[in-house]
C-alpha cells in the first residue's frame, strides 16, 4: 500500500506539470492511455487476460464515468492547488464511503461514527478555502467532486468484486477511461510535445505500478489494516511540492487535514472493532 501510494502521488506529480500545456480531459485519457500496456502485460504475465470478457458492463460503463469525472476535475483541482491542498480535501472520501455504504449497502454505523463523519466533513468545508482568500474557490469544489466520484466508485467495487475479477475491474476501467475522456478532449485536442514523453512515460509506469500495487494489497490484508496508509500520500504531496514548485503548506491547510485524517482514522479503527 505504501508502495502504491507512492506511485500514485508520482504519478499525480507528473500530471500537474502537464496541466499548463493540455486540458484535462486530454490528460485523463493520456493518464489511461499510458498505463494500459503495461496492465495488459500485468494480465498476460499472470495469465489473466482470459476472464475479461466476464464482465457487469452497466456497472464497469458506470465506473468509467465515474473515473472521468474523478480525474478530469482532480486534474482540473490540481491547476490552482498544491498536491498538499488538494489531498488534504481528498481525504474526504472514506468518510464519504461511510457515508454511502449505510444509504447503499445497509451497513450499520453508530453514532460515534456519524459524529466521526460530522466532523470530517465539517473540517472539509473549513478548508474549502485553501488559498485563504476566498471561500469555494473552483480547485477545491473540483477536487471534492473528485472525492465524491471516488467514494461512489469504491462502492460500485465492492458490488462489481461479487461477480468480477479484479483485472476485469482494472482493464476496463483504464480502457474506457482512455477512449470516454479521449472523445471528449477531441475537440480541443492539443499536439504532444516531444519534450514531454518523459512525463508521460512515468505516468503511465507509476499508475500501472500503483494499480498493481494497490490490488495486491487489499489481496493480501483487509481493507480497515490497509486503509490508513493511504494518508501517507500527504507526506509525498508535500514533499513533491517543495521540491518541484517550492510550494509550503499553510497552517490552516495542514489543521484541517488532521481533523479530516483523524476521523477517518477513527472510522476505521471502529470497522476493526
């Protein structure tokens, strides 16, 4: 898990340095497009590829939306925040997960858990102001519309794993992300420079690394002991923002994120109970 959100956050990193020479449709579908060959190579090296025509398709076009619409308005969040700022109100989706699971999967949730959930949420609308200048401002509204995307996607995994296989779920979702963002961008579809082919290259191995990286850890261990790392991504938004843009976090960027990372932490620590 550590290792996938390190490459996730690579990966993220790469992206944001795209964002000022393409739109962000175009680079959700080049973010999809890079990594499909070497999760196909994945599937082939793991004799995989045969079960991926097994498939839910109303559910896997679903996720596909949801898939655009998360990374094309993260992409977009990523225009006017730091990786620091935009996680920090990302980390908003395991309370959001929570809080569909109840409505969707008639999971029961005490109320410790909803004052959890309260107060995660509560922290996100205090930071919904990164920039400390002005209150909604479109980056952060983009980056929660990418963690509410996220967190129905999540919830459309668990009831996709009761009848696919994992690669399914990975194959077809960077395939219709690739085609679905890549028709959408056509119309405003910019010539790739050869001077970013570096960039697009490391994309699309860290987020194939990541997608790897990320199902073998919730193979290998439940999701309440491999959930909690996934805040360490904080760690390497910041890191990467200091050292590609010399970006620091603000106090109030970094408040909020404790409370929000608090309370899924407690979450969590309650789902073990």
């Amino acid at each position: 898990m550590l290792l996938a959100v390190l490459s996730f956050s690579a990966m993220d990193a790469s992206m944001k340095q795209l964002t000022q020479f393409y739109g962000p449709m175009q680079i959700t579908s080049l973010r999809a497009g890079c990594a499909l060959p070497f999760i196909v190579l994945w599937l082939a090296s793991t004799n995989k590829l045969q079960h991926l025509f097994d498939a839910r398709w109303s559910l896997h076009i679903f996720r596909a939306v949801l898939g655009i619409t998360m990374l094309a308005a993260f992409i977009k969040g990523m225009e006017s925040l730091s990786l620091a700022n935009a996680y920090s109100i990302f980390f908003v989706a395991p309370l959001l997960i929570t809080l569909l699971s109840v409505w969707w999967l008639r999971d029961k949730v005490n109320h410790k858990q909803w004052i959890a959930i309260f107060i995660g949420l509560a922290a996100v609308i205090y930071m919904l102001k990164p920039s400390g200048d002005q209150m909604l401002s479109t980056g952060a509204l983009m980056v929660l519309l990418a963690s509410v995307c996220y967190a129905v996607s999540a919830i459309t995994v668990r009831i996709l794993a009761k009848s696919d296989h994992a690669s399914n779920m990975v194959f077809w979702l960077m395939t219709m992300i690739m085609l679905g963002a890549g028709s959408l961008a056509m119309l405003d579809w910019r010539p790739l420079q050869l001077a970013h082919w570096p960039l697009l290259l490391g994309i699309g191995i860290t987020g194939a690394l990541g997608q790897v990286f990320i199902t073998e850890a919730f193979r290998l261990a439940p999701p309440s002991i491999i959930a909690p790392f996934e805040y360490t991504a904080l760690v390497w938004g910041l890191g990467f923002d200091i050292v590609l843009w010399q970006i620091y976090p603000t106090a109030s960027v970094m408040l909020g994120a404790l409370v929000i990372m608090l309370s899924g932490l407690y979450l969590i620590w309650q789902q073990r109970k």
